[in-house]
C-alpha cells in the first residue's frame, strides 16, 4: 500500500514593512523646532540646528519619493531651499533671496500636498498615517513662518515689536516661528502685533488654516474608527 502524502501547509509569508518615512520626518521636524531658539546664536545649539534642517531637507525629499517625476520636481524645488537655509538671512530684500524664499515656499507646499494625499486617502489609520498628519501641521507652521519672514523683508514695518516683551528690534527667524505656531495654535503671540494689510490677512488665513485641518483630520479619524468597529461588530 503506498503512503499518501499529507498536504503541505501554506507558508504564510509576512509582507514587508513600509519604511518610517513620516515618522523620521516628524521626529526631526520636532528637532528643528526645539532647536529653533539657536538659529541666530553659535556653538554645539547652533550646529544642531543646521544639522536638524539639512535633515528635514532631506527627508522631505525620502518622504514623497513614490514617483520618479515627482522626486526629479522635489529635488529641484530642494535646491533653493538648501541655500535659504545656509546663506539666507531675515532683511535681505535683494531679488535673489525673495525668489529662493518664494521657491523655499512651494517647495515645502508640494511636500505637504504629497503628504496630505497619502495620509488622508483610503486605507487605515496607523502609527505612520498619524505622523505623516503631524508632519503636515507643522510644515504648515514653518511655511508660514517662511511667508511672515518675506512679508517682513519688503515690508519692514509690516510687524510691530513691543520693545518691553523683546529684548531685541530686529526680527529673527525663530520670531516668527514663534508668531507663526502661536497664531495657528490661537496661542497668541505676546509682543509681536501685524501691522500692515498683508500680514494681518495672512494672519488670519493661517488662523483658519489650523482650526479647518484639526477639524478635518479629527473627522477623518473618527470615520475611520466607526468603520473598523462597524465592521468588527458583523
């Protein structure tokens, strides 16, 4: 009598994990922010600072890198932002540094659009969905804060600094990642006051901004959360 074989048991095999994009991006979005306060200054603060900016540079770029086309666009896009970073400075009027700040500008907007459509588009909500969320709201933050530095350098008196809550008259960049963060948080921005039509407008389109895409990304998550228990429960 010949033996019968017993059928083979399927090999399972695990699919391979996404790589952190967004949660890498996040964390050193973060960094940046924390380290903001250096900007302006020297020693090992400021070195991290700088180091913490060509990361996030590069890792905007390593974040959106689905498509071929797209990363030929973001890293063109990517080199005036290097050089706004590393030569730049708040007060240059010249024509050089207002189109490198203008292209800095769509640069971390495309970022943000790319992110916007892989986080909000159908599938589940995970610990990278939730970070590439994170990463959008403070790119949000910092692009504006890059719009009140240009506002700033055409209009020098576009912002009013109350010389008893600033120790210093000129802005700086951290001041207005200061007012930028404060205004979409509606924190308030003691010591800092817009001034003239175009950053008071500008202001108040960031102050919708951050209330429309809270509220947008707690419906998200919320109708992904009624789905997964409307479904568990069948």
């Amino acid at each position: 009598m010949t033996d019968i074989a017993a059928p083979s048991t399927p090999q399972l095999t695990k699919a391979p994990s996404a790589p952190p994009r967004f949660f890498l991006l996040f964390s050193f979005l973060l960094a940046n922010l924390i380290l903001y306060p250096f900007a302006e200054g020297t020693g090992i603060g400021y070195s991290l600072f700088r180091t913490s900016g060509y990361a996030v540079t590069l890792l905007s770029i390593y974040a959106v890198s689905f498509r071929r086309t797209l990363l030929v666009l973001v890293i063109a896009l990517a080199a005036p932002e290097v050089i706004h970073r590393l030569f730049l400075t708040i007060g240059d009027a010249s024509t050089f540094s207002i189109t490198n700040t203008v292209l800095s500008f769509f640069f971390d907007g495309l970022i943000v659009v790319v992110i916007f459509h892989k986080v909000f588009a159908r599938g589940k909500v995970n610990a990278e969905t939730i970070c590439g969320a994170l990463c959008i709201y403070l790119l949000i933050g910092f692009s504006f804060a890059g719009i009140y530095g240009l506002i700033s350098t055409v209009t020098p008196k576009a912002f009013y600094f109350d010389p008893t809550l600033n120790t210093h008259i000129t802005p700086t960049r951290f001041d207005f990642v200061y007012y930028s963060f404060a205004t979409m948080t509606s924190l308030g921005s003691a010591g800092i006051t817009p001034v003239s039509g175009q950053a008071r407008s500008m202001s108040v389109i960031e102050a919708i901004t951050g209330i429309l895409y809270l509220a947008v990304l707690i419906s998200r998550l919320m109708a992904e959360y009624r789905g997964h228990n409307g479904s568990a429960q069948q």
